[in-house]
C-alpha cells in the first residue's frame, strides 16, 4: 500500500494543482468556434443553393425559347435533309442541358435539406405505360426489347410523379445505354403493405455487360463513372446519385446487383397511400407488358 501511495501521490498532486478553469475555457471556446464554423458552413451551402437555384432559372428560360423554335422550325415546309438533322442536333443539345441543369438543382436541393415532394394522386398503370414509351425510341435505335412487366396494380396511389418520374427514366436510360443485346425490363409488383398503403416493389433489369463487384461500391459517388468509357457519353455522373436519394426521401433503398456479362438489376420498395382505399387492381395493358420495341427487319 505504501508503495502505491508513494507512486501515485504526485501525480495526484498534480492534478490537484491542473488549471482545470483554464482549460475549461478552452473547450468552451473550442466548442463555440466549431458552431461558429458550422453555422458559416450551413450559410455557405444556403447561399450556393440560392445561387444555383437563380442560375439554373436563368439558363432554363432560353433553352426551353431555344427548344420551342426548333420545333416550330420542325413544321416549316421545304427543310432539306441537312437543315433537319441540324435542328435534330440543337435539340439533342438543348434537351441535354435541361437535364443537366435539373440534375444539378436536383443534388443542390437534396444536399440542402430543401427538397420537397409533391404527392397526388397517379394512376399508376397509364403512367407506367407513358414512362416506358418515353425510353421505346432509344431502346428501339439498339434493336432491344423493352418491356413492361407489372400485373395487378392498384389503380391510384399518391406519390411524387415527378422525381418518382426521374428515377425510374434514369434507372432505364442506364440500362439500354449499357445493353447490346437482348432486353431491358420494369417489374412493378405489389406486396402486402400496411393498411391504406400499396407497398410496390420496382425493378430495372437488363441483359447488359454488367458491372465489375469491384465497381459496385462507386455507383453511388457524385460524378463517378464506371465501366467503358466510350458509353460515358451524354452522362454526368450524377443520375445514381440523385436517384438513391430521391428514392430515400420516399422511404426506399435502391440497391443494385449485378456481374460482368450478365446484366444489372436495380430495385426499390416503396410503401405509397392507396388514392382510392378499396378500389380492385388493375392490369396494364396486355401490349405494353409484353410488347417488345426491337424494330422487325
């Protein structure tokens, strides 16, 4: 015992004599800088956002003037077939721009904190029909089947159409870009939720040249690509990004699977109020799930 009182002692001594007011000032003052550095961080990005959210209104209005003429031009008489593909360009281009600049918004309002869904009601099969349709013409230019396979759906349900719309858009665009051959496919089927609500269950799913495991955990990095390069084109790195997140600020996770040579399959679940509680399923259209858009030859 006396050795362990002799060890201790003065080191216990010191800490009797610590200047613990002192350092207690210090953190306090350590604490009050870390708010401050907070807080001017959280002004920082407030004031990035209501930039970009100028910036973005600003390039918006003469790309959609740019776009509305081209399309006027479209109906003149007596085009010529160099003048036609040149307005087909300028409004690639400028349907390109939109997107970036939605994309960039997009991510600025989800860093934020500031995005907001809109929920209404959607009849959900015709909308599925019209989402594929918007993919039909790009899958159709590869010659692959796009289909779209979703029986049994509940008449309405209130969602965001919009970024619901984004996702589901990106998520295919993706997969015919990195398809050659064979087919992509949305699988929308219904599992038992809770009361009121129809839990639905989205699935993209493709025959493409898949993703290394190695670059999986990179799909979901801000302005990170992955896989061959030369399909990069048009892409900004983002449309993962923004996707995982939207479906986040619905309730769902997108998760991925996928291996080289053997496609990529994308899914979410998401629990979503039934519009019409009560109302009987529906079915979409026996063409539009098992058409295909491969142009015959």
């Amino acid at each position: 015992m006396q050795v362990l009182n002799s060890r201790f002692k003065f080191p216990l001594r010191a800490l009797v004599r610590w200047p613990w007011s002192a350092r207690s000032a210090e953190v306090a003052q350590l604490r009050a800088d870390l708010a401050h550095a907070r807080d001017a961080a959280a002004e920082a990005q407030r004031t990035r956002h209501a930039c970009l959210t100028r910036t973005t209104h600003e390039l918006r209005t003469p790309l959609n003037a740019v776009l509305g003429y081209a399309e006027l031009l479209h109906t003149e008489a007596g085009l010529t077939a160099k003048q036609a593909h040149g307005l087909k360009i300028i409004e690639q281009a400028g349907h390109h721009m939109l997107t970036l600049v939605d994309e960039i918004l997009t991510l600025s309002c989800l860093e934020t904190g500031s995005l907001v869904l809109h929920d209404a009601p959607l009849r959900l099969p015709t909308w599925l029909d019209n989402v594929t349709d918007f993919v039909r013409p790009q899958a159709a230019h590869k010659r692959l089947v796009l289909r779209l396979d979703a029986p049994a759906l509940p008449n309405g349900v209130r969602v965001d159409a919009q970024r619901l719309r984004q996702v589901l858009l990106n998520l295919l665009a993706n997969a015919v870009r990195f398809t050659d051959e064979g087919e992509v496919v949305l699988r929308v089927r219904t599992a038992t939720g809770p009361a009121g609500m129809a839990r639905l269950q989205f699935e993209v799913a493709d025959t493409g040249v898949g993703i290394a495991p190695q670059d999986l955990p990179k799909l979901f990095r801000p302005f990170h690509q992955v896989g061959d390069a030369a399909r990069h084109a048009g892409g900004t790195g983002l449309g993962l990004v923004i996707s995982r997140q939207l479906v986040r600020a619905m309730g769902g996770e997108l998760d991925v699977r996928s291996a080289p040579g053997h496609g990529t399959s994308f899914t979410f679940t998401l629990d979503l109020p039934l519009a019409v509680p009560g109302a009987p399923p529906a079915t979409v259209s026996e063409a539009s799930t098992a058409a295909a858009t491969a142009p015959t030859s």
